[in-house]
C-alpha cells in the first residue's frame, strides 16, 4: 500500500512558477512509477508526467514539455514537480498517482494504483 499527499498548490500569475510535492507513506515508494496528472473543471483527468524508480528518461505531455521538470527522491519518499512559464490553461486540480511498476511510465491513468487527493493550481491571466 502506498498513501499520497500533494501539496503545494496555489494562485500563480501567467509566467509564473509553482512547485508541487507528493510526499508518499509505503516501504515500496522506490519500487514504484511515480506520475502527476490533472484535471480541470468540465474535463477528463490528463496526463502530465511520469518518473520511473531510477528517474530515468521522464516522460512529459506534450502540453508542459520545456517548462515542467519532475523528479523523485526515493531516500525520502518524496517526488516534486517543478512548474515554470505556466499559463491560465494549466489551471487545474493536480494529481499524484503511483503504479506498481518500476519502469514503464505510461500515460494512461487507468493504470496506476494509487492516487492522492489533489491539490488546486490556479493561474491567473
């Protein structure tokens, strides 16, 4: 079992930075795929990014490519997403998801295991 718990959310103007955090409770956090994923309102859940066990070759949506950098650190169970040069589009409520694999970070969010509650990014024009 493993619990999620992302923080670090907030009201942000266009061109600014956020950092958000996933801290994870589980002996098994380094065995697993980490991801972040986000929903706005009146949409389907997306993709954002996604880190293997050794944080090799992340793999990033189209979307935050350039200007979003995940990364993990399996000693303190913690994984992050460094947000810069956000725009009002990436509003939404970010998800931390885990999968209980080591290496294939897909972008399909029916195949992670476990999810956090979310927390809301908001940027303004």
């Amino acid at each position: 079992q493993v619990q999620l718990a992302e923080s670090g959310g907030g009201l942000v103007q266009a061109g600014g930075s956020l950092r958000l955090s996933c801290a994870a409770s589980g002996r098994t956090f380094s065995q697993n795929v980490m991801g972040w994923f986000r929903q706005a309102p009146g949409k389907e859940r997306e993709f954002v990014a996604a880190i293997n066990w050794s944080s090799s070759n992340p793999n990033y949506a189209e979307s935050v490519k350039g200007r979003f950098t995940i990364s993990r650190d399996n000693a303190k169970n913690t994984m992050s997403l460094q947000m810069n040069s956000l725009k009002p589009e990436d509003t939404a409520v970010y998800y931390c998801a885990a999968r209980k694999t080591l290496w294939r970070t897909t972008t399909d969010s029916a195949e992670y295991d476990y999810w956090g509650q979310g927390t809301q990014v908001t940027v303004s024009p």
